[in-house]
C-alpha cells in the first residue's frame, strides 16, 4: 500500500510540475506554429539530443494522461520529416502507453475491474475482451476515434499480457501515426488544425478504421475455426 501511494504522490508531483511550468500550453497547434523557426534550428543543430528529448516528452505526457497524442505526431513530422518521425511516435507512444498500462494495473486494476463487472454495459464491454482482447486492442489502437488515454486505461483491466500490449499498440498505432507525421510535414503551409484535416485525411482514416476491423475479424474468424477443430479433435 505505501508503495502504490509514493507511485501515486509521484505522479501527482510530475502533473503539478508540468502544469505549473505550463507545459500543457506548449501542447497545442498555435504554440508549435509560433516556435516552428526555433525547433527546426535546434533540430538542426542537436538532432538526435532534440529527437531524444521529444521521446521523452511524449512518454511522459502520455503518463499523465494529456490528449497529446495528435499534436505530438504532427510536431515530430514536422520536426524529423517522415521515417524518422514515425521511427519516433510509434516507439514513444508505446513506450508511454506500457508504462501507463503497468501503474493502472499494479495501482487501480483490481479494484477497477470488480467495479466495472458491477455494471451491465461495462461487463459484456469486459466479457469481449477476454474473448479476443488483441484483436480488440489492434482495432480500437488504429481507430483514432477512441483517445489515446481511453484505450491504455482499458486494457490495464483485460487480462492481456504486457508483451502483446506492446505488439498490438506498437503495430495498431503505425496506420495512425503515419498518417499524421506525414500531416506534420504540411505545418509550415496551414494556419489551423482544420486546415490540415481534409476531407481526403478523414477518408484516410476511416479506410484504416475498416481495413482495421476486416483484419481483426479475420484473426477472430481463425481462432475460432481452430478453437472449433481442436474441441473436435
């Protein structure tokens, strides 16, 4: 118990850290195009020292559970340009999203867990899960109409494993994070978000959505023909 609340108070520490040195107005599409000239110099200058510590930033605001996500992948293709942008967000937003998975199953799983089986809506959500919790997890990670923050939470309380975690989230995120790294590469050219997500964009999302949710149903379709030709045996 001593140590869930020092991880707890830990946490507390870092979120009133961030918000008193206003981090969270550095997270946004206005303050990334004011500072553009000064990142890219620096970039320049100190890449892989710059390319390290947007690593870093990202963890830790996917830690304290900031909507950061979108803002992050548009700064670090802007930034560091296509494959090394993607290099970069796919392996930080699992890394963040691990460690996010880890302290709400050690902190609040179990408690979190009887909770939600109380409720009926929460429960067959839950049932799901353990039915074909990877499948699930590849789906909703592609799909960005699920927050980031949403999906690392959930699964905390599935009883998938932290390796598959990882696999699911680094590979469901790669759709999405291309997409917007590449976005990112346009920042220069825009003066608002809206101006970035075009109708084409939205298209390109909702395609990912579907070839997401056919290549889940067709991993769900094998495992039960197996599971199905196993009981036979």
């Amino acid at each position: 118990m001593v140590k869930k609340l020092l991880i707890i108070a830990g946490l507390l520490s870092l979120l009133a850290l961030f918000l008193i040195n206003g981090g969270q107005d550095y997270l946004n599409f206005d303050s990334l195009k004011q500072h553009k000239e000064d990142l890219l110099a620096y970039a320049d200058g100190h890449f892989w020292k710059a390319f390290f510590i947007t690593g870093a930033i990202y963890i830790l605001a996917t830690v304290l559970n900031f909507p950061a996500a979108a803002i992050m992948s548009l700064a670090i293709g802007f930034i560091f340009g296509r494959w090394y942008g993607v290099l970069l967000a796919t392996i930080a937003s699992t890394m963040g999203a691990v460690l996010v998975f880890w302290l709400a199953r050690y902190l609040i799983a179990d408690w979190a867990r009887s909770q939600l089986e109380k409720m009926n809506s929460t429960k067959n959500v839950m049932e799901k899960l353990h039915g074909d919790v990877f499948g699930y997890l590849i789906f909703m990670r592609a799909v960005p109409i699920f927050p980031f923050w949403f999906v690392n939470m959930v699964f905390a309380f599935s009883p998938i494993k932290t390796q598959q975690y990882a696999i699911g989230t680094y590979f469901g995120m790669w759709p999405v994070s291309f997409v917007l790294v590449n976005l990112g590469q346009s920042l220069s050219t825009v003066d608002s978000m809206e101006q970035l997500f075009t109708s084409e964009v939205i298209f390109s999302f909702v395609l990912i959505g579907i070839l997401a949710l056919i290549t889940t149903t067709i991993m769900r379709v094998r495992k039960n023909k197996a599971l199905a030709k196993k009981i036979k045996e």
